[in-house]
C-alpha cells in the first residue's frame, strides 16, 4: 500500500507556532513595545537552544517520532509485491484484495492516501 498524502498538513504546523507565538505574546504584552519584543525573542531562543539539545541526543539521522513512522511504513510495506505497469507507473498487490497503481512521476496512488 502507498502512503501518498493528498493533503496538505501545514495548517497544523502553522498553528500550532501561532499557539507557541501567542502563549509568548500573552506573557509579554503588558510590557513596553521592546521589552516584549525582546522577551519573545529571548524565549525563542531559549526553545532552539532546548530543541537543539534534543537533537543532539538523537541517534541516526531521523528523529524518534519519524523513526518511528518509518519502521511502521517499512512494516507495512513488506506484504506489498510491487510489479512494473509500464513507464513510472506499478501496480502494488497488498493481499488478495488490496491493488492499487503508483505514479511515481505524479507521486498518486489509486487508494487516495
């Protein structure tokens, strides 16, 4: 089975930065114009330098959470066959009724995930 998304998912990633943005707002806006602009921004800081932290701790290239997500996909995948339809297009058999076409150039899939 593909996992080819149709959707978009940035409106999550940009609201939840408004959120973080806005819970620093919240906190600073009794402050005098530059020392809430200043305070956001020490505390943006702040949140790199914590996430960068993080990410040294990793081991490998990706981070748990798509580590995670990639061992499920790879999982998934080992009971797909795929076979050449022609051109960059294949036809993936997932058990005996479950087939789909791939594009690899449009990056589709007929499931519509």
């Amino acid at each position: 089975m593909s996992h080819f998304s149709i959707r978009s998912h940035s409106d999550m990633l940009v609201n939840n930065l408004s959120k973080s943005f806005n819970k620093m707002r919240l906190e600073a806006r009794r402050k005098p114009i530059l020392t809430m602009m200043e305070t956001i921004r020490t505390k943006i800081m702040l949140l790199i330098v914590k996430k960068k932290e993080k990410a040294d701790k990793w081991k490998g290239i990706l981070c748990p959470k798509m580590k995670k997500k990639m061992d499920v996909n790879i999982k998934d995948s080992l009971r797909c066959v795929p076979s050449d339809a022609g051109g960059d297009k294949y036809q993936v058999e997932c058990g005996p009724d479950s087939q789909h076409v791939v594009d690899l150039v449009e990056n589709s899939c007929s499931c519509r995930n």
